[in-house]
C-alpha cells in the first residue's frame, strides 16, 4: 500500500509498506468531477519504495492523482520545494485589513490579508495589457495592470514589515468581471447566481487547469523569500466556507461532496505554494458558526465548523494528508454588539452553536486532538477577519475598544494563533450599517471624520506600563 507520495526535482517517489514486486500505476488529472486518464506505468517496488518520471505525462505530476495497483495514498503529500526556510517568526499577532499601510506601521500591524480573485488576474485571450503565463504547456494569459497594483501593494507592506496573507476568491460580482467565455473555465459547473461568490471549478479538467495556473502564478511571483514583487506568506482559500452557498456557492451539496471539493481546492494551492516555498501556508475560511450551521434548515447550502473539518480531515487522510491550516472569524453572536463576553450561544462545550472570542479556547482544543495533527504537528490558526461594532456614541466607541482589549487578551493566551486581523481600518458606510472600524467616518459618507479610542489601544497594546505590564493585560 502507498503510504507517501514525494514530488522530487525529476521523479515522483513513493513509500509503500506490505509488499514488493510489481506494481501498475495509472495516472489521472486531480479533477473530481472528471476521470481523465493521463497514462498508465508499470513499475517495481524494491525496499518499500519506487519511482517515476514527473513530467512523463507532459503535465507536473506533483499535482496529479496516481492509483497504484497495491492501493494507499493517491495525491502528492510532499513537495520539493524551490526555497527551504522557516516560518517567520513576527514580533506581533496584531493585525489588520488595511486602508492605510503607512498608517497601520504607525499602528504596530504585523498581519493583514488582502483579497485577489481569479477573474481579475485570468485571461483566455492575448491582448493590451496582457501577458503570457505558460504552465503545464498551456499558455494563459494574465491582467498585468491588475498584478502590478497588487506588486505595488505588497512591496509596500513587506517594506513595512507586515506579513501578507492572500485571500483567494472567485466569483463574477467581485472586484472584474468574468467575460462569458470563461465562466464554464473559472466558476464551479453547479454555481448558483445567489451566491456573491462561486467556489473554484476543480471538477472539470480544463478548469482545475486554470486553477492551478493561477496558483502558480501567484506562488511563483510573490512567495519567494527575496520578495522582489512583495512577499507572501500564505493562501486562504474562499471566503466562510461553512456559508457555502453565499461566499463559495458550489450549488447544494451535502457537507461530504463540499468537502471533498474544497479539499482539493486546498491541496492544488498547497502543492503550488510548496513548490516555491516549504513555510508556505494554506488555510480553511470559517464563520463563527461551529456546532451548528448559520441555517440548520438548509443542510445543503450552510454547514458547521466542526462537521466540515471533520469531513475534511476524513478527505485529506483518505487520499494523502497535507498540511492546511485554519483562519477563523470570532465575530460577536450579534455583529451590532460588541460585548462578546455576553454570548449566550458561545459555551465552552466541544459543540458549542458558535466559536466566538467568548470561548475561543473551543478551537484551540480542537486542534490539539492528535487525530487533527499533520505528521505530529498541530495546525496553525489565524484569525483573518473579525471586528467590534460602534454607534457614533462616546459609551459605544470605548466599549468597541474594550471588546478589541480583551479579545486581545484571549489571543495571547493561545500560542497556536498567528495573527488576529482585526477587520477594519476604516468605518464603511455601505457595511450593512456596522461601524468596525479603527477609524470614524462621518455619518453621510465614508470621508474620515477621527480615530477612535480602539486606535489608540491598538497602537499601545504591544507596549509595556510602567508597571511591566501588557497593555492588554488589564482588560
């Protein structure tokens, strides 16, 4: 049985236990929704290992799906990777969605995410402004104008010592539009038009082509450890996927069939991210929903945290285990209200309604349990996307801040968490009527009005008083 797949250099290695001999490999495309056969091999297992050519197929057999006869692992579990180095280590958790980055240094920021869409990058034909990407011996096309804003937003960031995390997206009403010869290519075949954005298509082949041109895109340019173009850390994949139907529509599907598709939308940017970097990082988006799902009623379109890492770590460890991480949003029960100590929903219990900063500890120990490790190793947290509201009061901007203190001091007390991105800079006046931001905006439009007391917290909480304290330490 494959027990490891190894993507080396010029060979895909793999590791077996129970038998030598003979073996036939037949190799396929990752797509999941196709079975396209891409060559079969006959090979020898000898002292529990045996080898084939990477590239035999034409294609980088580090993303393809192999079925030996002898059964086991069939995708990659391990990638050599072009730049070996640690992970940086920040000097802070403190982050934020950045408006301002010259602001934020000012701030302490050492984290922000920032949203990149496949259809503002993707393009099918040649013309202005485009350039060719060839991969896999197929040539796309890429939006330079859209890359070289974002080479100019993330040098900016690297300068400033912030570490950039890419929120990857798809969906026709974000940022670019999606030209109708290229939604059958990019939006997933069962999208329905309720949802804001679609999961990527990983289900046909010609659509996890592009997918994976997309990844290696964005690995090769921003993940290499010069950061020439800005340097990026890690890959979030989708938007609060347990609301699927809003921020990853896949059409209804049960929470095993979204699973496994989400699964291999991870393993594809996992695979192409260690190709670049081996500290790369990949990430599950959750809400706050965790025992239950935003709408019980519709098992097929909402799901639980806690059901949906279960489903993918079932469809992770059948088909080879990789390293994904989570970023979770601990947004109040009540996004209005700040107070998340009030929680009513938020319990200590493993299956609690919701995970929220009131019993974030939930999440921690979830983690912990041996049977949610990648090779002894507990997974990673970040939480990419959360912020406390205010009511253009003096009473309900100090408790914005208070919120923001103590959920501070939650974080710090959780050594799994890398970054706490607080969600927002800037109050948004078209933000379903929430004010999270650092800064007030005036009520008729967006234009900055002053900071807020939460501003001010931010800038100190990394600081010691007088009295060899945190700030943080006294909410």
């Amino acid at each position: 049985m494959v027990t490891r797949i190894y993507a080396g250099k010029e060979k895909i290695k793999f590791a077996c236990e129970g038998q030598d001999g003979p073996v036939k490999v037949r190799i396929y495309s990752p797509a999941i929704g196709e079975r396209v056969l891409l060559g079969e091999i006959e090979a020898v297992i000898n002292e529990s290992a045996f080898e084939i050519g990477r590239y035999l197929t034409g294609r980088d057999g580090a993303f393809l799906r192999y079925e030996a006869s002898c059964g086991g692992t069939v995708f990659c579990t391990d990638v050599e990777s072009r730049f070996d180095e640690p992970y940086p280590e920040a000097v802070s958790v403190k982050g934020l969605q950045v408006s301002d980055p010259e602001d934020a240094a000012k701030l302490g920021v050492r984290h922000t995410a920032i949203n990149v869409a496949i259809n503002d990058i993707m393009r099918q034909k040649p013309g202005e402004g485009l350039e060719p990407f060839v991969f896999d011996g197929k040539t796309y096309y890429i939006n330079m104008k859209a890359v070289r804003k974002y080479d100019e937003t993330f040098r900016k960031f690297t300068e400033l010592g912030i570490f950039v995390t890419l929120i990857l997206l798809c969906g026709k009403r974000w940022n670019d539009y999606i030209p109708e010869d290229m939604k059958p290519l990019l939006l997933h075949p069962d999208y329905d038009d309720e949802g804001t954005l679609s999961a990527f298509n990983v289900v046909t082949d010609e659509g996890i082509g592009w997918y994976q041109a997309f990844l290696s895109f964005l690995a090769e340019r921003y993940m290499r450890p010069d950061g020439g173009n800005g340097r990026v850390l890690g890959m979030i994949i989708s938007n609060e996927v347990t609301s699927q139907w809003i921020w990853g529509n896949a059409g209804e599907k049960t929470v095993t069939e979204y699973a496994e598709l989400y699964t291999q939308s991870m393993r594809m940017a996992y695979i192409a991210a260690k190709k670049v970097c081996s500290s790369a990082r990949i990430y599950c988006s959750m809400d706050h929903f965790w025992g239950r799902s935003m709408d019980p009623s519709q098992p097929k379109r909402f799901y639980g945290g806690l059901e949906l890492l279960n489903e993918i770590r079932k469809a992770a460890k059948r088909d080879g285990d990789f390293y994904y991480n989570i970023a979770h949003h601990p947004y109040p029960e009540d996004l209005t209200k700040p107070d998340f100590w009030n929680d009513t929903t938020a319990t200590p219990d493993p299956d609690t309604i919701r995970i929220t900063f009131k019993n974030l500890e939930v999440l921690a120990d979830f983690i912990r349990k041996e049977e949610n490790f990648f090779e002894g190793r507990r997974r990673r947290i970040i939480l990419s996307e959360q912020g406390f509201n205010s009511k253009w009061t003096p009473e309900s901007e100090i408790l914005q801040a208070t919120a923001y203190g103590r959920a501070y001091r939650k974080v710090m007390e959780i050594p799994e968490i890398d970054a706490f991105i607080l969600h927002a800079h800037r109050d948004n006046k078209e933000e379903f009527g929430l004010n999270l931001g650092v800064w007030r905006r005036k009520k008729d439009s967006n234009e900055l009005d002053a900071p807020k007391p939460i501003y001010y917290l931010m800038k100190a909480i990394d600081t010691v008083d007088d009295t060899g304290k945190y700030v943080w330490e006294r909410f």
